[in-house]
C-alpha cells in the first residue's frame, strides 16, 4: 500500500497527505476481465498476483498512472509508475 513508505519511514505528515489524496480515489471491483488481465500480466512480467491485479485494475480504468514505491510495476510498461 502506499501508505507503507511513510509508515515505515515515520512520516505521519507525508502519511496525513497520501491520506487525504487517497480519500478522493475510487475503488475499482474485481471483475473476470481483470482477473483475466492480472493473470496474463502474472504470465508474461512474472509480477506477484497483488501486484498484477493492482496493474490490471489500472490499466482497465485508464488510470493516468499508478502510485507505489514497489518497483516491480516498473515492468509494466503501459502503465505510468508514480513513486
């Protein structure tokens, strides 16, 4: 989750600001077409299943990008990896 970074680095005040951006996204349910879309990205980049569903799930709304500080997406090249 994003929030780990601050968390683990205890910065509550960058962790109050990932809070309140966080606050304003929508969850996005899991349905086949990003189960089907997680397993293929699991397939062809070898990502671990949470973070391909998380790719999945982004890349299926169009996200302009996808927050982390796990560098694994950096394999996802259709998706803009924001850390």
């Amino acid at each position: 989750m994003v929030l780990g970074g601050p968390l683990k680095a205890s910065n509550d005040a960058l962790a109050r600001r990932y809070r309140a951006i966080l606050e304003s996204w929508r969850p996005v349910d899991l349905d086949i077409d990003i189960a089907e879309g997680a397993a293929r990205l699991r397939a062809s980049l070898r990502l671990r299943l949470p973070d391909a569903v998380q790719a999945a799930s982004a890349l299926a709304i169009n996200a302009a990008g996808l927050v982390t500080h796990d560098r694994d997406f950096s394999r996802v090249r259709s998706l803009q990896v924001i850390s």
